[in-house]
C-alpha cells in the first residue's frame, strides 16, 4: 500500500492541482486510500468514471450529519468541510498493479491540461 501511495506521489508530483496529505514524521502511515485534495472534485470523479476508474470522496463530516441540524455548526469546521468538497482517495490495495497506478495517474494528468 505505501508503495502504490508512493507511486502515486511520484507519478502526480507536478499536477499543481493536486496536494497530497502530509505524512508525519512521527506517525506511522499506511493508507487506507491515498487522500489527496485536488481542484474541480466532480468533474475529476465523472471524468474517471467515465474511463473505468472509480474513486471515492472524503468520508461526509460528523457535524453535517442530520442530528446536528439544530445545532447550527455547518460552518465551524471548515477544515472538515473543505476536505470533504476537494478531497479524492485513491485506491492503494495491496493487489492493484503499477501499470493500473500508471492508467489512473495518466487520465488525471489529461483531466487538468
């Protein structure tokens, strides 16, 4: 998995529209997805869906969810909320092949040109 979020990293490094989650030094990381932040959320994923990629968004924010409603604290957590409507994760599973990354990676870089 590290290796394929790696690859990833390597592969979109130069797509300024896409930022990559800081790793921490101090943290032991191993991806679940690879999380990345990028411009232009839904197209991106309609784009990719539409080359037989599926990707999925950042989990929905616990304060959004309807129980809070009356609570009134939608915009108290703009990190939350920013990260849900820019974030895309990638998938990293341990099966997925390097020319699989590579496909991916090439149809992104094609989305932003």
């Amino acid at each position: 998995k590290i290796a394929n979020f790696n690859l990833y990293k390597n592969l979109l490094q130069d797509v300024k529209d896409i930022k990559f989650v800081n790793e921490l030094d101090y943290c032991n990381f191993i991806p679940f997805r690879a999380p990345v932040t990028v411009k232009k959320l839904n197209g991106l994923c309609k784009y990719l869906e539409n080359n037989s990629i599926q990707s999925r968004g950042f989990f929905y924010p616990l304060h959004n969810q309807p129980c809070f409603n009356t609570l009134n604290i939608i915009n108290e957590y703009p990190n939350s909320n920013f990260l849900y409507n820019n974030g895309l994760a990638l998938p990293v599973y341990p099966s997925l092949k390097e020319k699989d990354i590579i496909y991916v990676c090439d149809k992104i870089r094609e989305y932003y040109k």
